[in-house]
C-alpha cells in the first residue's frame, strides 16, 4: 500500500545577493562530500518533550544528492535536492528543491526548501506525522536552513 507523501515548505532570508548565495550553497553543498565520494550532512532534528520546554536536538546523519537545474515553471535555476538517512536512522526520505530568489531589497535574497516526504511505518508512521512528526519535519528543515544561511553569510 502507497502511504500519502507530506509537503514540505520553509524559507529563509540571506544577507547576500542572488549570484553570491546560488555560488556559496553550491560551495556548501560540495563541502559535503566526503573522501568516499558521498554527500553526508548531521541534520539537527528537534524534539521538544513536556519536560523540556526548550527543546533538545539530536544529530542524525543523512546522505545527501544535490544538483543543479532548470525549473521551467520559476525559469530560474534550483538544486534538486534529496536525503535519506544512513544506517539504522529512523527518519523520512525528502525529495524537493532548494531555490534562491530575490528579496525586497537588492542586496538580499530568499532561499527555499520545497518537497515532500514519507514518513517510516506505514500507518503507524502517518499518525505519528500526524500528531507530532509534521511539526518535527518543518523544525528540521527551519535548523537545515539555518545551517545554510550560517554558512553563506558566514
């Protein structure tokens, strides 16, 4: 049975133009792999109990494919973008696109992480997306983008 995908939609505002942020992720992203020729990344996933009301983190590993295209629809150019997790991990494959944009202001730019992806077991899976996971999945992505935006404007 095909269990429903769960979309995926968080941005970020850069203090860099267009052509500076599209140059440094590309950078970022190649600093990924490693001597093995894959792309590894620690994505930060959140977990926030009752008991801790500022939240915990914890570090899993995701292999990471990447690569520049065309998007007809923006008529811009995107990084196609995928991870799942490596191991015994226990986290929901994405597949999406990362797209810079120009911000309001000209020496700014918005980057974006669209796509979906499908929670691990099955039912059991969806209702735990449903109750807590879905929440979990957007603060990954909101640390992921922050990682980025570090390392750009950094």
């Amino acid at each position: 049975m095909l269990w429903a995908m769960t979309r995926l939609h968080h941005e970020t505002s850069v203090d860099c133009t267009v052509a500076e942020t599209q140059s440094r992720l590309e950078s970022f992203l190649a600093s990924l792999q490693a001597k093995d020729g894959v792309s590894r990344l620690q994505l930060r996933v959140p977990i926030t109990t009752p008991a801790d009301s500022y939240g915990t983190a914890i570090d899993r590993e995701v292999r990471v494919e990447a690569r520049r295209t065309h998007d007809g629809d923006r008529r811009a150019d995107v990084i196609e973008i995928a991870w799942k997790p490596e191991g015994a991990t226990v986290l929901p494959q994405f597949e999406g696109t990362l797209a810079v944009s120009h911000d309001r202001a000209s020496e700014r730019c918005t980057i974006a992480l669209d796509g979906t992806y499908a929670p691990p077991f099955g039912a059991a899976g969806q209702i735990f997306d449903a109750a807590i996971g879905r929440e979990i999945a957007r603060a990954t992505a909101r640390e992921f983008l922050r990682d980025i935006k570090r390392a750009i404007e950094g």
